[in-house]
C-alpha cells in the first residue's frame, strides 16, 4: 500500500513537470505568427514573424516557400517529427475562406516548429526564417548529408552521450 503511495507521488511529479513543459512551449509559439495574406501577382504572400535564438524575424514567404522548408526537413532530418503542413491546392486558392484557413494552419505549422528546438536551430530553418528573395530555391540547393554528418547533427541536436 505504500509503494502504491509512492507511485502515485511520482506519477503527479511527472505529470507538473509535463505540464510546465507545455505551458513554456506555448510561451515559445506565441511568438510566431503568419498574418497579412496579400495577393501579388497572381500569388498569395504571407508575413512571417517569430524570435528565436538569433532574435526577432519578419519575412515575407508564398506558400511554395513554406512547401519548399517542409520538403528540406523531412528530408534533411529523416526519423524525427516534422510538423504537417497543409496541402497544395491549385484550385479555389483564390478564396478568402480558403486563403485564411491555409494562414491558419501555416501558423499553425510555425507554432508546431517553435516546440521543437531541434527545427528551431537548424540550417534549414534559419534559411527560411533569415534569407531574403525566393528561400524555395535556397533550400533545395542544400547539400546532401552523409552519414556521420547526420549522425554527429543528431548528437548535438538531441544531446546524445555515447559514453
């Protein structure tokens, strides 16, 4: 009966410190927002903003754009979560409903991104978030990744000690 108590005790410890957990990530998303879809030529842009560890950012970005750093890390980090994105439509995307669902769910998706630190910090990321013209192509020029570069990027990311 009381090794039951005792579980019970650490059973609550844990569910707190998960509960903090959540309440510093949403802190942490707050701070990203996709707003202001404008039409322009023929495309919707969106204005992009968020900090992180390198400060403030505002970026314009299509969703072509967004599409394009999806592509790059579910490739450049295979094996780990990659928040969804919404789907490509080529029909109807000139709807208001429809343009602010997608800025909904592309917020979404930058919300997703801010709780994960291992996307926030990385190169891919930091293209998309620091760059300036057409990100699209920025990221799918990166280098292919061998092995031990992927191996020694998941050691630093997720503080792997082999010792």
């Amino acid at each position: 009966m009381m090794k039951d108590l005792e579980n019970i005790k650490v059973v609550d410890q844990n569910v707190e410190s998960v509960e903090e957990e959540e309440v510093e990530e949403s802190e942490i998303s707050k701070k990203f927002t996709v707003i202001n879809p404008v039409k322009s030529s023929g495309t919707i842009k969106y204005t992009v903003t968020g900090v992180d560890e390198d400060g403030s950012f505002i970026e314009v970005r299509r969703f072509r754009e967004f599409y394009a750093l999806y592509l790059a890390l579910q490739t450049r980090w295979p094996g780990c979560y990659i928040p969804s994105l919404p789907e490509k439509k080529m029909v109807g995307k000139d709807d208001e409903k429809f343009i602010e669902e997608r800025r909904i769910l592309l917020e979404r998706f930058m919300k997703d991104i801010a709780k994960h630190e291992y996307i926030q910090k990385s190169s891919e990321f930091k293209v998309f978030t620091r760059s300036k013209g057409e990100v699209d192509k920025f990221l799918e020029k990166m280098q292919k990744q061998t092995p031990m570069e992927l191996l020694t990027k998941y050691r630093q990311s997720f503080k792997i000690d082999e010792d």
